[in-house]
C-alpha cells in the first residue's frame, strides 16, 4: 500500500520524538518488537537472600574492605566510599591553552548509602515509614554536601545487569565541585523554556501529560509517575511533583510521605512486570547546590527510573550500534510501556498472600 495514503500509527510506524529537556531525539520502532530473539539470556534474578551475611560489607557489623567496621546500625547508614571515584585533596591538572586537550580540575566526595539494614529488603519490600527514613537521609545529605558542592548525584544501581556490585539495598551519593554534562544540559534546557514561556517546562508537560493520560502509571495527591512521551529505555519512569518544587531539599511533610508511597508502588510495579527483583538505575535531579546559588525557577525536582530489561525477566535492552553511533532508539512506544505499568497490581508478588502490605 502507497506510504502516503496510510493512516500514521504511532504503534506501528517508526517515527522521531524529541526530548525537550536534552535537546534529543529519539526513533521509535515499534514494529521491532515482533523480531526473534537469539541473543544474551540474562540469569533470573530473585536470587534468595538472606536478612544478614557476615561477608557482605555493606551489612550491620561487617568489617568492608578498609578494615572498619561498619555500626549495628537500624535504619540507613552512611559512609564514604572506601574506593572513590571523587577526592577532596588532590594536584589540580595544569592549565593548557589547547583547546583540543582541556582538563579542569574535578574535587568531590563520594558516599555510599545503605538503604536498610537487612540484605533482603529492596525498596518495593519496605514499610512506607522505612522508605520515608530512606528519603530523609538523602535530603539530609543534600543539605550537607550541598552546601559545599555545586552538585550532589543521587543514584541507585539495582541488580548485577546495571553493574551493581553488591545486593545489600543501596545507593551512592557522589557530590562533586562541577556541574556534571546531563544535569547542565537540562538546566540550559529549562531555563531556555522558562525564558521563552515564563513557565517551567516540566511544570507545563506534567499539566499536559495529565490531560492526556495514556502515559501516565501511577499518582498520589503529590505525585505522579510516568513514562516520559521521549523515554528512551523500555520502561523508563519520571516522577514529578504535582506543586512545584526545585530542590529534594524543599519538599514538604506531606510530600515526603507521599514520595515514600509511589516509590514503594512503582518499584512494586516494576518487580511485578516479569515476576523479577526489577534492575535499574535511578536517580533525582533538581536545582543546582553550592555556595553561588544562581536563579532557578527554571527547575523542578523529579526522579528518573532507567530499567534495562526489555521483553522478560531475561531480554534485555542493549544501547548498542545505532545508539552509539547515532542516536537512541527504542522499541515498544513509551504509551505500551506506560499501560503494561498501569496494568500491574500494586501489592508485591512476592507478598500476595501475605497480609505485610503496610
Ligand atoms: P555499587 O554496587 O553500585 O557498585 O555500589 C557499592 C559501592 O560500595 C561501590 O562503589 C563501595 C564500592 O566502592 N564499597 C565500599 O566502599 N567498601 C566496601 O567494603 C565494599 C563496597
């Protein structure tokens, strides 16, 4: 049939999106998903763990790797980073004047977070009020090296698929002197936005997201959950808040508890999907820290999901040629994506029998 007499379907036909927020695009593929799969088989991974092991160094009262040895704590636990990527007192890089080799110097710390005391509680397994404490500790954390650092990266690596090296819940908080590349392209994005419309982008998509509804996943009275109209991994997520809010430092009582709420409901979605302890890479941006604040109501404060797995437990999405060489591309539509999340209950798998639903 003659291409250009056939109805567009965005389920159907490869198409362009753009992500306003990097100034990218990304090609959409959908017809892909019907191609056989001879490829890698990731190894399931409900892996059953126990509450506690004495040789795993992130547990309560195990000695890492440095030779302490970590407290008994009970709720989370932070320490710097025995191996960090970022230090404070290091030579700085001479000043050249080539503009084909730039260095600049790059101060920083880093910390590792555990989540909860025991081993086998992943986020989607908590109670709200521990997820809550988990919440407190990163805003705690921000306001600490905030204050020092221009920006403060909380990131969580969850599963062996996206290179974490450990199962105890936890995360990594690296704070560093400079403005990292995504973070600063989003800020030239936002305030472009801002400067135009007098509006903040994300504040002006959400309100139009929630009109059309087929991406969204999830939502509280402060919070909404979906997939982004430009979302380059399969089931990636945003969450964005329903008042505006520029930094994880600012939110509110009831934000916080209701951020606890669609952590533990999105997560559980994710986990339910392919009956699997969901891989991912997560992680919050909001306004720029540091001692010289600069104008920022361009930025609102919203938390991103990456999620590698594709088709089951074992597919996975693999950002390869054409997304090294060319651009991001993507397979089922972000709308399916969003409605196979939507679908999914919002009690464990794990846990349906149970009555631990707190
Ligand atoms: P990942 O699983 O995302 O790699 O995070 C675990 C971090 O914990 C990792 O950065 C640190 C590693 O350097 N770590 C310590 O600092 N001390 C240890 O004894 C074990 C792991």
């Amino acid at each position: 049939m003659d291409a250009t007499i056939m109805e567009f379907k965005a389920t159907e036909h490869q198409h362009l999106r753009y992500n306003p927020l990097m100034g990218e695009w990304v090609l959409v593929s959908p017809h892909r998903m019907n191609r056989p799969w001879a490829g890698q088989l990731e190894s399931e991974s409900f892996e059953t763990l126990p509450e506690w092991d004495p040789k795993n160094p992130l547990c309560p009262g195990v000695r890492r790797s440095n030779g302490e040895v970590n407290p008994n704590y009970e709720s989370t636990f932070v320490f710097t980073n025995d191996f960090p990527a970022m230090m404070e007192d290091v030579p700085e890089p001479p000043e050249g004047n080539d503009e084909l080799f730039c260095m600049a110097p790059a101060r920083g710390t880093c910390r590792v977070m555990c989540l909860h005391p025991k081993l086998n509680k992943s986020i989607p397994l908590m109670n709200c009020d521990e997820i809550e404490a988990v919440i407190d500790r990163w805003i705690e954390e921000m306001k600490t090296l905030g204050a020092h650092y221009k920006w403060v990266q909380i990131f969580e690596n969850k599963g062996q698929m996206m290179g974490c090296s450990n199962p105890h819940p936890h995360c990594q908080i690296w704070a560093s002197s400079f403005f990292p590349n995504e973070p600063k392209i989003k800020d030239e994005f936002q305030r472009n936005y801002f400067l135009k419309h007098g509006q903040a982008l994300l504040s002006d998509y959400l309100e139009k997201e929630l009109n059309k509804k087929e991406r969204l996943v999830c939502s509280n009275e402060d919070w909404v959950c979906l997939v982004p109209f430009w979302a380059v991994w399969p089931f990636e997520t945003m969450i964005l808040p329903r008042r505006k809010v520029t930094r994880m430092q600012d939110l509110d009582a009831s934000q916080k508890r209701h951020l606890a709420f669609i952590l533990r409901v999105i997560t559980t979605k994710y986990d339910n999907l392919f009956k699997t302890s969901f891989p991912y890479s997560m992680g919050w941006h909001g306004a720029p820290t540091g001692p010289e604040q600069s104008e920022d109501e361009h930025w609102v404060f919203h938390g991103m999901y990456f999620p590698p797995l594709l088709r089951s437990a074992t597919v996975r999405k693999f950002m390869v040629g054409y997304e090294m060489l060319a651009q991001a591309q993507r397979d089922l539509t972000p709308e399916q994506a969003a409605r196979l999340l939507r679908d999914q209950p919002e009690i464990h798998y794990t846990l349906a029998n149970s009555k631990d639903h707190s």
